[in-house]
C-alpha cells in the first residue's frame, strides 16, 4: 500500500510540474486599444480572441491615440466579447484552453480620456494604468507583452507611477518585464518612454507617418505580395458571412485590414515565432536591434498639420529590418521590411480562416493544423565542410491529412548570409542531405521546415534548426 502511495503521489507530483511548465511557456499579453478610431481594432480583437486560448489575457484596455484623441471605447470591446461568448464553448471542441467570457470581462478596462501627455503625471492614473502596475506586480516572473494599438499613455502613466512610487531596485524589476509592440507611433508617449525608460524592450517603426511602417506588410497591397486573401471578398466568405456571431461582428474594412495584428502574431504557437527574439523572423514580422537613423516622418502622404514632432531615437530599438523575398504570385524577388510579414500572408490568412470555421462546426467538419517533427534536435553543432541531414521524421497530423515537407534557409536570422549547399526549397522532402559551409569564424544557420497538410484549407506549422558551424 505506502508503495501504491508513493507512486500517486509521483505521479501526481509530475503532472503538476507538466501543467506548470505548460502554464510558464504561455505568454502573458495585454491589449491597449483605441478602438473606434478605425474599425481594424475590432478586427484585431476577433482574430486575438480565436488564438486566446494560446496566452494568458492579462488586459483589454481602452485608451486615445492621435486619432481619436477625446474618447475611450471599452464597451465596443464588451460587444465583441458578447460575440465570443456564444462561440467559445464550440472553440473548446478543437483545442483546449480558451478564456471563458468572465474572465476575459473582468480585465476589459479603460485609460483617460485624454491625449498622450496629458494624461502622464501625478494625479493621472486610471484604472487601466493602475491594472498595468498591478499586473506587472503579480508573483510571476514571465514577461508581460503589452499590444499598444493605439497611445501608450496608459502604459507610460502606469510607467511613471512605479518610478515615483517604488525603489530603483524594485521599479528595475518590474521594468525588466515589460515587452512592449506598438504599431508606429500614435500619441507623443511612445517617445517619451523609448528616451526615459531605456532597458525595457520596444519594437516600434518610430514615428507618426506610417510609409516606412513594418505592419503595412499585414494587409496592403504591396508589390509581389498576395492581395486576394486580403480582399473583401476574401473576408466575406472566409470570415464574415455564414460564420457565426464573431465572424458577423468583423467589420468591413476602412483604411486597411488589422493593421494592429502584427502587434500579437508573433505570440501564435506555430513552431516559427520566436518573440524573445524578434530578429528570427515570423508571422509578424523581423526586427533587429539599432539605433535607427532619424527620419522626419511627418512628410508626404501621411503628413498632418498640428501632429508632435518627431525626435531622434536615444537609444536602440527593435525596429526593421529587411528580408529577400521570392514572391508566390509573380516569382520575382523584393527586398524590403514589410516583406518579413507579408512573405507568411497566405499562412496566417488561411489559419484566421480555419480557426474561424471552429466557431460554428465540430472537429469533424474542420481543418486543424499538422504537428511537425524533427529526427534530431532543433539545435545542431556541425564542422565546416561537414555534410550532415535535416529530417521531419515523425510528422503528423490530427485530421490524417496527407502533408507537404518544405525546407529552406532563413539567411537574414543567422550570422552566415550566404547559401548553404542544399536544394535552396527543398520541397516535398521530409529528410534533406545539407553541407555545411566552409567557415573560419563561428557562423550560425537557421533552416526552416514547413509543413502543410491538405485539408479543405491548408494549414502551416514550422520547425526552427539553429545549426552552429565551427571552423
């Protein structure tokens, strides 16, 4: 009997660290919206709402930005969440782990009414930036992405609080938490944080004209770029029409499609994301550590009268930079930021589709995504010269679809830039003979596998192998 014990309690002991450890690799995420200064946040919301069940919701907050610089919306978030309420027990059949509607009501807030700096300062907090402080403060060392879509002034309000509340040592602390994504800059906060708080990790393209704007690659129509599943007569039968209640609740678009999106698709479980490391590349996007050269950008078509001055950066930043690109659609090759997202566009799209088609049908009736494998280790050690195999063995995929093997170098993510000797798209090969360099420095090579099954809408999922070559 004490050895029957000893061994559920073993057990037990086990499945605990398992669900702990499942809980650790979740991000942690917060939102900060102006929603109704264009109808893209609400779409953003639907699709974060479809992969919720892959992060922990720490805050929905609403909040002012340049464009609508009086108001804050949190009930426009509430109507998309009563949407999602309806739907969420069905997206339970298909994977576990989504919020339920309390939950993720209970942390829908909202910041001043205000614009920018005005809203920084004693006396200014709100209930959205006294959320932030307190969620910083939580007993749990992940850090917390903070998704800006519109100003970050909550979030500077909250920032400016723990400076002048808390210790140096403390306030370093919660600092070394933050995550910060803000697309471009929409009130004059975002700068102010970048200069006065310059350890907490921002990925920005600076500034408040947004032509040079890695985002764009989400949505507009870019040259060599897939325009048509994007289109609004993609989203109607994919995402709008006959879709149940949050496909109903997407709005058509005004300016362009989910440009706040790339804020979080970084965050989805695909096996290409990486967002400690934004200089890897994926869906939403790749960016590189720098000191970014000033540019004026309130120039040209986004140029606004009474709009803030840009300034020069004061430090490095995650900001763009440059992937080449063979094109699907006219096989031509574009060198450009916006192409490190736009590069992924049918994936992600076809994922948003799949995922929307889970609202309403069982499993049975839906696509889900294949799990790929690899035969060795993520990360490799070879010799300069030295030949050595790529392999997906053991790949497979929930629905028994048959699946599509591509490999391919990522040169802009490793420090050796120049083509390895393999099949440069090694496609419909699950096991690739490579040869590695000659190299007379330490060099490192991501290679990536994709692999797509061939259900009624295809679906991606990736595998990342470093390999170190050593001279």
């Amino acid at each position: 009997m004490k050895k029957i014990i000893k061994l559920l309690l073993l057990v037990s002991i086990s499945f605990f660290a398992i669900v702990d450890a499942q809980a650790q690799r979740k991000p942690r995420v917060l939102v900060l919206s102006d929603i109704e200064a264009d109808p893209d946040d609400t779409q953003s919301f639907i699709r974060f709402l479809l992969y919720s069940n892959q992060w922990d919701v720490e805050g929905l907050i609403a909040t002012t930005s340049i464009h609508q610089q009086k108001r804050v919306a949190p009930e426009s978030i509430l109507r998309i969440l009563d949407a999602y309420k309806k739907i969420q027990p069905n997206l339970l059949q298909h994977e576990k782990g989504y919020p339920s509607y309390d939950m993720l009501k209970a942390v829908v807030k909202k910041g001043l009414a205000v614009y920018g700096m005005e809203g920084v300062g004693e006396g200014k907090n709100s209930e959205g930036s006294d959320w932030i402080v307190k969620v910083l403060e939580k007993q749990d060392d992940r850090p917390l992405w903070v998704c800006v879509w519109g100003g970050p002034n909550t979030l500077a309000e909250a920032l400016w609080k723990i400076k002048n509340t808390k210790s140096a040592a403390d306030a370093s602390k919660l600092y070394k938490k933050l995550r910060v994504y803000t697309i471009s800059d929409q009130d004059d906060s975002g700068p102010w944080i970048r200069k006065n708080f310059p350890d907490i990790f921002f990925v920005v393209t600076p500034g408040y004209n947004y032509t040079h704007a890695t985002w764009l690659g989400m949505s507009f129509p870019m040259p060599g770029s897939n325009a048509e599943v994007t289109s609004n007569e993609w989203l109607a039968k994919n995402i709008q029409q006959g879709h149940g209640p949050l496909g109903a609740a997407y709005p058509d678009v005004a300016y362009g499609m989910e440009g706040d999106t790339p804020s979080f698709l970084n965050m989805i479980d695909n096996g290409l994301n990486d967002p400690e490391h934004p200089n890897y590349g994926g869906w939403g996007g790749r960016y590189e550590l720098y000191l970014p050269k000033f540019e004026d950008s309130n120039t040209g078509m986004f140029k606004r009268e009474n709009w803030p001055k840009d300034e020069p950066e004061t430090r490095a930043i995650w900001t763009n930079a440059n992937d080449s690109v063979v094109s699907s659609v006219d096989k031509k090759s574009y060198v450009g930021n916006r192409e490190t997202i736009w590069r992924w566009r049918v994936d992600f799209q076809n994922d948003f589709a799949a995922r929307m088609q889970w609202t309403t049908k069982k499993f049975s009736e839906c696509n889900h995504p294949p799990v790929p494998r690899l035969g060795h280790s993520d990360h490799l050690t070879v010799k300069s010269g030295q030949q050595f195999h790529l392999s997906a063995a053991g790949s497979t995929d929930p629905d028994g679809d048959s699946m599509s093997y591509l490999w391919f170098q990522y040169p802009e993510a490793g420090t050796y830039k120049g083509t390895v000797s393999f099949r440069p798209y090694a496609s419909n090969l699950y096991d690739v003979p490579v040869t590695a360099p000659v190299v007379d420095s330490v060099q490192t090579i991501h290679f990536i596998l994709k692999v797509t099954d061939k259900g009624t809408i295809p679906l991606s999922r990736y595998k990342r192998v470093i390999v170190t070559v050593t001279p």
